[in-house]
C-alpha cells in the first residue's frame, strides 16, 4: 500500500500546478492581446519603432560632434544632414538614367515571361530525351497544367507590374509618413538623450543598478553591431558582386547585384536566396555564365563572412541557427501585423539582436539567481567563452556571462593552417591573431567590463571622457545610461 502524503504537501502541490497552468494562459491572453493591439496601434507602434532605429543609427554621429565642441543642437541637425546626403547618393545611383539600375529593373522584369518560356523550352526537350517515361498520362498532364500555370503567372505578372507599382507607391507613401513622423520624434530623443539617461538612472533603485547597468549596455553592443555589421556586410557583398557580374557579363549586373546584397539581410538562409535566384536568372542566358556566377558569388559571400563579418560583429552575442529561423519568422509576423510588407522586412531585420538580447537577459538572471553557469564552450543554445570555471562555492560571473563572446576557434592544422596565417593577415590585418583579446573579454569581471566599457559603449572619444571626469554629474552621450561618479 503506497504511503499518502500529508496534505499541506499535497495542497502546496496543487497550488503550484494551478500557478502553472493560469501562467501559460495568461501569457497566452498576453500574446493575444499583444497582437490586437499591434493591428490598433500599428501606425504609434511603427513610429516609435522607427524612431529607435534612427536613435541607434545617429546617436554615435551626434555623440562625436559634441566631443569635439559643437552644441547638440548643431550636432543632430548635422548628423541629419549627413544622413540625407547618404540617402541621396544611395538614390541618384539608384534611379538616375546615368547608371541605368532603373532601366536593369525594367529589363529584369520584362524577361519574366521569356524565362519561364525558355525553362518551358528546356522541360519539353528533357521530355522528348526521356519519353518512355514522360509518356505516361498522368505525368504528361501534370506537366501540361504546370506549364501552362507557369506562363500564365508571368504573364500575369508582367502585365500587371504597373498596378504593382501602383500599390506599392501608395504603400511607400504611408511608410513615409511614419518615417518622417520618426525623424521628428528621433529628432527630439537626440537632442533630449543625456538628460533622458539621466532621468532613466535616477528611476532604478540602488539593488537593481547592475543588471539595469548590464541591459543598457548589452542593448546598445548587440544592436549597434547587428544593424552596422549587417549593413557593412550587404555593402561589401553587393559591391564586389556588382563588379564581378559586370565583368562576367551578365545582363542587369547591377539589379542583380543589389538583390543578392539585400537579402544577405536575412541571417542564415538570406545569403543562398539570393545566390538561387541570381545563378537561375543567369542559367537562361548561359549555363557556363552561371557556373561563373555561382562559384564566384559564394566565393565572395565566403569570404565576407569569414573574414569581414566576424570582426565587424566582434561584441555581438552569438544566437543559434534555430533560434534564428525561429525569430525570424516571429520578426516577420509582428512587423506584417504593424505594417505590411515594409514592416515585415524590418521585422526580420531586428529579430536577431531582439533574439540575442534576450538570451543575454536569460543567462544574467538564470546565473544570479540560480549561482549554476550556464553559458559553456561545448554548449548548443548558451555556447560561448565562460567568465570562468566553475568552482565549488562560488558564484559565475553572471553579467560577464551574458555577453560572453564566441569560444575561441580551434587552432587550424595543415592547408587550413597556411591560408590561417598566410591570406587572413593580407586581407583583415589582425584577424590572424590567435584571439587572446577574445579570451580576456570572456574572462574578466562584471566590475572590469563596467569599467571598460563605460565610454566606449556611447562612442564618446578621450575628450568627451575627459568633460565627464571634468563634470562627474554628466553621464555618457548615447543611449547609455551610466550613473554618475557622485551617486556611485
């Protein structure tokens, strides 16, 4: 006879499943009512969405010309100005007759119907080379009725471009109301930056400082270097892409190019998306062209992302692939809910740094209130360089942790080890290293990386450190919200 266990336990028990289970559902009424209120206040949740992307992106800019004297005032408004500067130039290259993208775009839409013709062309003749077996009627009107579908969808399309183009300014047009709404708001959240930080510092009580102090900064690393390192490595990609398809020959080089840059956007799988499509596009002129192409293409996406995109995302946490197709498909539902298309775009693109940020915040509060390290370097989800090992009696360093770096590579051997030491050094200069700057970051204390990154997060020079050791009450430009020396 099984022994029964005595009530309260038995109560505690039940309260506890009861907790658990009105939890789930009440997460579950959260995301419900988070969805509605999206598609209610989809045009306030776009403007401030938009406005923190033009924060992130100007606030270094505006943070140097007040390190070196001009009033915030001036510094924003120059920093917009050089903003639209950049914008025009983008856009002059893009639709002006001189460089003929436009026309590329026109060309590239047009040949749909003749694509689809040739690959139509390209199925018969396999048919005709294996009869025997295309003779079957079931497989011959499957055949017909895909072919047919084919040409008829782009025809469709091509006929219809210009009720797209249509639908789609009418859509741009809304999107540039919201963004010109977020550059006033942006604007004013420049100008209003320090004091806002402080105001932000004076609202945390004294017991919540370091993990606030952790979330501000790991917020600015991650997001700052996914937004900059992405956009730098979509430059690079198109650029040295365009010149490779120019120099190869193939027809609308620069369209091609652009889209293959655009969709490295998309982490993971946005990288072999725009090499399908390019390579295909390329297989209808010449099929040895598109041999170039392709080997050429992932040569150069290689070598970007080897090289280029490791240190240029050098203080970005790592997130892994599965979580990554998970928030992008997260991203993309919540930015189509607030704004369509364009939003669905935006939303892929945030979904990483929210990702990792997340993960940070999972481990500073899963290590500080647990005292077990979680973060290791044969780990899946929480791979990384722990601050240190684990010792009996002790507590991890929790906000080391959680923005702790990628394990250090294992060391190359034998033709790998040649390119390692022989290319790497040409192409990145200190890429060649052999990562021992990683291995310090992963290995210091929370009050080492409070120390040493107290500026450098705001991107403030050695003169604007000096103005706040001048004035302790001033605190860091940018969206870092450091306590001051006097309050310390």
């Amino acid at each position: 006879m099984d022994r029964q266990l005595p009530s309260s336990i038995r109560t505690d028990t039940a309260k506890r499943h009861f907790y658990q289970v009105w939890s789930i559902i009440g997460i579950v009424l959260i995301i419900a009512a988070a969805g509605y209120v999206s598609g209610v206040l989809s045009t306030p949740i776009a403007i401030v969405v938009w406005a923190a992307i033009f924060v992130l992106i100007l606030r270094k800019p505006v943070a140097f010309f007040e390190a070196h004297g001009i009033p915030r005032v001036l510094g924003t408004a120059l920093s917009y100005l050089l903003f639209a500067l950049v914008l025009g130039l983008l856009g002059i290259v893009m639709f002006s007759p001189a460089f003929g993208l436009g026309d590329q775009l026109s060309s590239l839409i047009a040949s749909v119907p003749s694509y689809v013709q040739e690959a139509t062309r390209m199925w018969n003749d396999f048919s005709a080379r294996y009869a025997d077996i295309m003779q079957n009627t079931r497989v011959s009107e499957w055949v017909d009725s895909m072919s047919s579908s084919l040409i008829s969808w782009a025809n469709d399309f091509a006929a219809s471009s210009a009720t797209g183009i249509v639908e789609f300014g009418a859509g741009l047009a809304n999107s540039l109301m919201i963004i010109g709404f977020a550059l006033v708001v942006a604007f004013w959240l420049l100008m209003e930056l320090p004091a806002l930080s402080r105001e932000m510092a004076r609202l945390v009580p004294e017991s919540r400082r370091e993990g606030f102090d952790m979330l501000r900064r790991t917020t600015t690393r991650i997001i700052d270097g996914y937004l900059l390192a992405t956009l730098a490595v979509c430059t690079i990609v198109g650029i040295a892409c365009g010149i490779l398809y120019i120099v190869a020959g193939v027809p609308n080089a620069g369209i091609l190019a652009i889209i293959v840059g655009v969709f490295n956007v998309i982490p993971v799988i946005g990288h072999w998306i725009g090499l399908i499509l390019v390579v295909v596009i390329a297989a209808f002129t010449n099929p040895v062209l598109a041999l170039v192409v392709f080997i050429g293409t992932i040569v150069i996406q290689e070598a970007v992302y080897t090289f280029v995109q490791p240190k240029l995302m050098a203080n970005s946490v790592d997130v892994h692939p599965v979580l990554v197709i998970l928030a992008l498909f997260i991203g993309s539902a919540a930015g189509s809910a607030v704004q369509g298309l364009f939003g669905s775009v935006v939303g892929m693109l945030i979904s990483i740094p929210v990702a990792a940020l997340a993960k940070a915040l999972f481990v500073y509060y899963y290590e500080r209130g647990t005292g077990l390290q979680v973060v290791a370097e044969d780990g899946v989800f929480f791979k990384g360089s722990p601050s240190s090992q684990e010792v009996p009696g002790t507590k991890p360093d929790a906000v080391a942790d959680a923005i702790a770096p990628a394990p250090k590579p294992k060391k190359p051997t034998g033709a790998a080890a040649w390119l390692t030491t022989s290319i790497s050094p040409a192409l990145t200069g200190k890429l060649g290293g052999d990562g021992k700057g990683s291995a310090r970051k992963a290995g210091r204390s929370s009050a080492s990386y409070r120390h040493e990154r107290g500026d450098a997060d705001a991107g403030a020079d050695a003169s604007a450190q000096g103005r706040a050791e001048a004035n302790p009450d001033r605190t860091d430009v940018g969206l870092d919200v450091s306590v001051s020396r006097r309050q310390k």
